[in-house]
C-alpha cells in the first residue's frame, strides 16, 4: 500500500526521491507526488497514474531543485485516484507538506472541526486534515515542531507512518507511526525515511527501526528520536544484510518469475536454518512438553495466501499433534470476541509482518492472555515487535505482489512445526523425525525437478489462458493448495476462479460446470485419490476440461479421466503440498503473461496491507 520516502543532505531530492518511490511501487499504488522545499517554498509535483507520469512530469527529477524533500505512492481508499487527491498533502498556508500511509478513521470529524476554525479542504482524503490540524497548532503556540506534532497525532483514530516538512525549519524533517511501517536510513552526511527497505538500499544499509509513537527529528548530519513525552530515545542500529541484487530483477521478465526460480535456494536457506542433526529447533520459538500438553486449542490466523497455508496447518497440526487447531481469516477473527485465553497458542503467518488484520487479531491475543507465535519472513516488521515467539521464512524479499517464495516457505515452516510438536509431545519417534528431516533437506531439489520444464506449463497456458472462468478442487492439504492455487491465477491473470473441496461440489458449484470449463483437481494425497477420481469424472461427464496434478505413482489412475496431467515427482507426503503447488503459481504466471497482465503490479492490488 502506500509508500513513503524522504531525503535530507547535500544533494538535489528530487531525483533521490523518485529513485525511492520506484522502489516502493511493488506496494501498490496509483498515484504518486513529492514536494521539496526550495527557497524556503514548497515546491510540490503530483500526479496520477504511473510514477513514470511523475519522472516527466518532472523531467527525471531535473526540477523542483531544493535538497529536502518527502514522496509518496498513494493507494486510494478515501477518494478516486486524482491528482488532487495524490499526497503530498498542504497545509492551508503553504507552511507544512504531509505525506501519510494508513487510515485517520475520524477524519469526518476532523474535516468538520476543521471548517469551523476556518480551514479549506481541497481533497477528499482522510489525509489532508492532518497538515491542516499542524498547522492549527503551530499557529497558536510557540512551540517547537515535535511539540505540534505530537498534539496533532493526539487528535488522530487510526493507522499512519506521516513524514512532515516545515518551510520554516528547511534543515530538517519529522516522521512519526502508529501501526503503519516506517524506517530511517542513516547516511553520511545526508538521512532519509521510508516505508520498507528496498527504497534505502542503494544509499545505507543501517537504520533505525521506528516503533509506534516514536517521532523522528532528521537533518542532514544528525538523526533524533523521541517518545510521545519528547524524552529522546536510544535505538540500535539495525543494518541490513540483504544483497541489493535481491530487489532486482536480475535480468528476469517480471520479479514473480525471478522469485518462483528462487524457490529452491530459499527451501534449503529455510530448511537448513531450523534442521540440524536429525533434529528442527526454533531459536526464538522454544515449547515444552508441558506446555503443549497444557494447550486448549491452536488458533491459526492470517489473510490471503497466508491463510491458505494456515488451512494447511489446520491439517497437519491436527493430524500431528492431536490438538484440536481453528483456523480463521484475521479479519473475521479480531472482530467476533474470538474465544482465546491463557491455555491457548495463536500462530498467526504473514510475509510482511505489516498486515493491519492479522496485526489486530495477534494484539488483540495477547490482550486476551493467548501465547502468540508468528510465522514472518520481515525482520523486524510490527508483528516480530509484538509476537511472543517467531519463525522467519528464509525468503529474502519479496517483491511481486503475489507471493511465491514466501508462501512455499510458510507451508515448509508449517511442516517443520507440526512435526517437531509431535515430536515434543512424544507422538514421534526419534527414527520418524530424523526420517523427516532427510525429507525436508530433499525438498530443494524436488522442487528444482518441478521448475526444471517451464514449457510444460507455458504449453497448457497457451491452450487455456483465454477461459472465463475456472474451479480448482482437492481434499485435505491438497485442499489447502487449491485455495491458492486458484488465487495465483485470479489475482494475476484477472480470470474468475474458486476453489472448492472436493466433495462439496455436488453441493452446488457443480451447477456452474458446462461444456469446456476448465477444472483442474489437485490430487497427490494416496489414500483420497479415488474419491478424487469420482470428482473428476463428476465434472468431466457435465463436459469440463479436467487438468490433475498429481504424483507418477497415482498417474496410471487419472489416465482417461484427465485431459491434461501435471506429472510430480514421487515424493513423501511431508514434500508434496509445495511441490503441487508450484506448477499451480506457474500455470497462472503464464496465464496472466499470455493475457497481457501487469504481473507484478495487478490492478488494486498492494503487497503490504496496511489498513483493514
Ligand atoms: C496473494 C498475497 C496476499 C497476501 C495477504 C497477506 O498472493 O500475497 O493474499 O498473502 O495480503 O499478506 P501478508 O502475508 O504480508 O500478511
């Protein structure tokens, strides 16, 4: 969603700061703006639609001079995307410039209470009140811009990462968050702000990490934060050891393309991080015996993907531990007084560790007394501030919006979870959890054999891409993936799809099957591929076009029944939900290529989700 950027220092901003918010477009947005103070004016540009309107508009950054600046991509959710309604926002005066990720829920009050004291508001954001609210406030006191600010933010219901720019003070700028992300990149001689990391890697590895209601005083040489009492805060440094080369396309078609091919490598970075000597052991995730046995319940929450590896460990937990697991979409649960307390685990699974539903849902756990454990792949993000207990994916960043890497990732952690509850809970045997561990040290290669033949799917998409609609259906985890798989394909390729399990077709979606619909079943699961059978035949007799992904040993089954087969290598069932899956990401990946989709970037669609 929205992203945010700001440079201080010697140099001319403009160009600094496209070059940010370039990095940032994998967020989602549409529209974007900047403003620099120049000769002690602001000097805004703005515009909708691609930022590639902003670089002309502005002639590459050639104009406005000036060497302090804040950007912005705007994801619109309080108004259309316009030129108007693009940030940054100005104060009434022209004094103040605002930039704002997040939601002010109370901003129709605001506005009205804003009109009242005089004050014209030009947009329909929820963002622009808080220049004008700055602005209310410095001109009634003598107070210092920190001091302003933090009346302001006092005014303020919702989520924001603001940065602020103050004509009056053309040396330095102000950054503040609540429950949205914000960094500061530490330079030399020169300093900067941004939503996420991938904007500051080509000027500084060090920041700091910005927690709530911490408010950040940045100039040129010099980088300051404070609590909401102005007491100054010492922060550690965080440097950033990713190579720039992982946010970059590295000479692939599109960064979904480049992430899938990292599948593998990031399988084994993951695996071998938690696998050691025929063992899995969590570093910042350590349970007892006794305290599993005394759990209640396993609630697992998340939203999107995440949440389909979540059905997944509703599966496998279940089946594992014995324990019984609830799985549910972050925003259902924070809103219906979820039943979790002190005698129940909360697992909640997010890439980003930002997503605004899952982040309620696990503060509002551990209000509740429930020990929360959280599944990440962002060091640092606000879910690892807040967690009691995390396992990061070893993805590295991700950039397409869709996730690829990531979620393979989450489901391996899932396997490496449930297993090693099992094997604390005695359910295991030392042979049994060594035999799992050989497993997951082959799933990097395995799933170099299903990426080994991009033609295969490339092929079926050429056949299929120009479908309407289709239905994905499995059982058990192969349920679990077709969720996804059916995702992959709709966010990207913009082709309506669902998933169903696969018995519940008969009560009702199989209305919707005619001649040529495409079905594809996912089916690796030995003891459900008969039944699996039936459904097949069940939608190929009403005229489907029936696709199976399943394993070499079922393959003599399908034979007949499918019209197209996706051939997985033999492999344990603890390997098949990612191998299944993969072939389902690149089947969509070609699909959307094939009809003209902006792959990386689908329409509406953010990769970090920071309002609800
Ligand atoms: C789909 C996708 C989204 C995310 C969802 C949760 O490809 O990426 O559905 O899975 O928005 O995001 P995180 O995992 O960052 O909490």
């Amino acid at each position: 969603m929205c992203g945010i950027v700001g440079y201080v220092g010697p140099r001319q901003a403009a160009p600094i700061l496209l070059a940010g918010l370039e990095k940032l477009e994998y967020r989602g947005y549409d529209s974007a703006g900047l403003a620099v103070i120049d000769d002690g004016k602001l000097q805004v540009a703005k515009a909708k639609g691609r930022l590639q309107t902003l670089i002309d508009q502005t002639e590459n950054g050639r104009h406005p001079a000036g060497s302090i600046g804040i950007g912005h991509t705007r994801w619109a959710t309080h108004g259309e995307p316009s030129d108007t309604n693009s940030h940054p926002h100005l104060s009434q005066s022209g004094r103040f410039a605002v930039v704002h990720n997040g939601i002010i829920e109370n901003y129709q009050a605001l506005q009205t209470w804003l009109a009242d004291k005089g004050f014209h508001i030009v947009s329909e954001t929820d963002s622009e009140v808080i220049a004008h609210l700055i602005e209310y406030y410095a001109e009634r006191s003598d107070d210092d811009l920190i001091d302003v600010l933090i009346k302001t933010i006092g005014r303020l219901d919702g989520s924001f990462a603001l940065g602020v720019l103050d004509t009056k003070r053309p040396d330095r700028f102000l950054a503040v968050r609540k429950a949205s992300p914000l960094i500061v990149g530490i330079g030399s001689g020169e300093n900067y702000i941004a939503s996420d990391i991938p904007a500051l890697l080509p000027l500084t590895r060090d920041v700091y990490l910005v927690d709530d209601n911490e408010i950040a005083e940045i100039t040129a040489a010099h980088i300051q934060l404070f609590n909401l009492d102005q007491e100054p805060i010492e922060k550690d440094v965080y440097h950033i050891d990713w190579d720039v080369s992982a946010a970059e396309k590295g000479g692939y078609e599109h960064f979904m393309m480049k992430e899938m091919a990292e599948q593998p490598r990031v399988l084994g970075e993951t695996v071998r991080s938690y696998v050691h000597g025929g063992q899995i052991a969590f570093g910042l995730a350590e349970f007892s015996a006794a305290e599993l046995k005394a759990l209640r319940h396993i609630h697992v929450v998340a939203c999107g993907s995440a949440y389909h590896a979540g059905v997944y460990a509703k599966y496998e937990l279940e089946r594992l531990t014995g324990i019984p697991v609830n799985v549910d979409i972050a925003s259902e649960f924070r809103y219906r007084n979820p039943l979790v307390g002190p005698d129940d685990l909360v697992i909640v699974i997010s890439q980003s560790g930002e997503t605004a539903d899952t982040l309620e849902a696990l503060k509002e756990s551990r209000r509740k007394g429930a020990r929360v454990l959280a599944i990440l792949n962002v060091i640092g993000s606000s879910m690892a501030r807040e967690a009691d207990d995390i396992i990061y994916t070893i993805a590295g960043p991700e950039i397409a919006v869709a996730t690829t890497k990531a979620f393979v990732c989450q489901v391996t952690v899932i396997t490496m979870l449930a297993h090693h509850f099992a094997y604390l809970l005695g359910r295991l045997s030392d042979r049994e959890m060594a035999d799992c561990c050989d497993e997951l040290l082959q799933l990097p290669a395995l799933a170099e054999n299903v990426l080994q033949d991009m033609s295969l799917y490339q092929e079926m998409a050429s056949r299929l891409y120009n479908q309407t609609d289709m239905y994905f259906i499995g059982r058990s985890s192969d349920f679990a993936m077709s969720l996804e798989a059916s995702l992959k394909l709709k966010e990207i390729s913009y082709i309506h799809s669902e998933a169903c399990p696969a018995g519940e077709l008969k009560h009702g979606p199989i209305s919707l099957i005619e001649k040529n619909t495409l079905v594809v079943a996912m089916s690796t699961e030995a003891r459900l591929a008969e039944k699996m059978k039936s459904n097949i035949a069940e939608v190929k007799t009403r005229g489907a076009h029936t696709m199976v992904v399943t394993t070499r040993a079922l393959q003599s089954l399908f034979q007949g029944v499918a019209d197209d087969i996706v051939l997985l290598p033999d492999a344990r069932p603890s390997q098949l939900p990612v191998l299944s899956v993969i072939p389902m990401q690149l089947f969509a990946y070609y699909v959307a290529v094939l009809n003209g989709r902006d792959v990386d970037k689908p329409r509406n669609l953010a990769k970090s989700v920071t309002v609800e």
